[in-house]
C-alpha cells in the first residue's frame, strides 16, 4: 500500500511536470526550439533508462529544474548522468559515500538545501539548486568557473576554495571529464538538431 501511494505521489509530480515542462521554452529562448533540448534531453536519458514514463519524467524534470534555477538544462543532464545514469534505483540505495538519487545528493547537503534526498523531485531540484549556487559561488574564477563548480558540486565547495580550483582528486578529475564530455556531446546534438 506504501508502494502504491509512493507512485500515485510520483505520478502527481509528472503530471505537474509536464504541465510545468513547458517552463523550458522561456530557458532556451533564443537557442533553438524546446522541443529540440527535450529530443536531446531525452534521448540521452533513454540510453540508460528504458522506461519510457521514467524517461519523460527526468527530462520534464530536468527542463522544469533548469527553468526554476537557471542552471543549463544540458549541464542538469550532463550531471545527472555522471552521477546516476539517471537510475530510479538511486533512490532505494545510497552510494558509497552515501549520495541519494539522481542527482546523488549527500544528506547534509539535502538538507541544507532544504529538499528530501528520496523525493525525486525534491532530489532534482535540490541538485539544481545546489548546482546554481555552485555556479555563484565560482563565477569569478575566470575560464575555469564552470569546471570548479562542478568539481564543488563533486568534492564540495571548501576543497575548491583550498586548493584554489580543482583539487587534485584522481576522483574529482575524473568526474570533471566525464561531465565535460557528456555536456559537449549533447551540445552537439543540441547543435546539430538531432
């Protein structure tokens, strides 16, 4: 019964979500149309999730989160899939550090940031906040703002400001490519209209 309130919970969250997903059209104003960023949004979720209602709910996710804290849609995407390869599984197990759901929340920050890590929505809009005020926190590093906010949202802000950019983590460098290269794959999808 637990279970089935859980997914009538989540369905009333998708159904807000594609109501609230069209909230990407104002993002992208001026960068191609919204149905192009949700065809490589979700084209790129479907690699790895086969589940078709889970697939338009992350990418209706990710568009409404984006639009809420005007953080790219492509780099959500290219985080998300670092971190969870957008799995719901997430949700029922914690990482080794023990990082929550798609967005691999750690509870102290989740609950910094307000959101409950088990919540998907929560979970996706606490990771783009997250990433949003990771963003701020960086932008006046220069050409590498971007990169050390990813590398906070991975190793946490204080490891950034200490080492005066990336750290040397062999983890947080690896991460830093892996969401490098998905962002820039998807830019050329994005660019090239799938």
């Amino acid at each position: 019964m637990e279970d089935e309130n859980e997914m009538k919970r989540i369905w009333k969250s998708l159904l807000c979500l594609a109501v609230l997903g069209l909230s990407c059209l104002s993002f992208s104003a001026g960068r191609g149309e919204a149905a192009d960023i949700y065809t490589v949004i979700s084209n790129d979720v479907a690699s790895y999730n086969g589940d078709a209602e889970q697939v338009d709910w992350i990418t209706n996710a990710i568009c409404y989160a984006s639009a809420q804290y005007q953080v790219d849609p492509l780099l959500i995407t290219a985080v998300m899939e670092t971190e969870s390869h957008f799995s719901f599984g997430t949700f029922y197990t914690t990482s080794s550090a023990g990082a929550i759901g798609l967005m691999q929340l750690m509870p102290d920050t989740a609950s910094a940031i307000g959101v409950n890590p088990f919540d998907p929505l929560d979970n996706v809009l606490g990771g783009a906040s997250y990433l949003r005020t990771c963003l701020d926190d960086f932008a006046g590093y220069g050409d590498y703002a971007v990169t050390d906010a990813v590398a906070a949202y991975n190793a946490g802000p204080q490891a950034v400001y200490n080492y005066g950019g990336c750290p040397p983590y062999a983890e947080t460098q690896d991460y830093i490519v892996k969401v490098s290269d998905s962002y820039n794959r998807l830019l050329a999808y994005y660019g090239d209209g799938y």
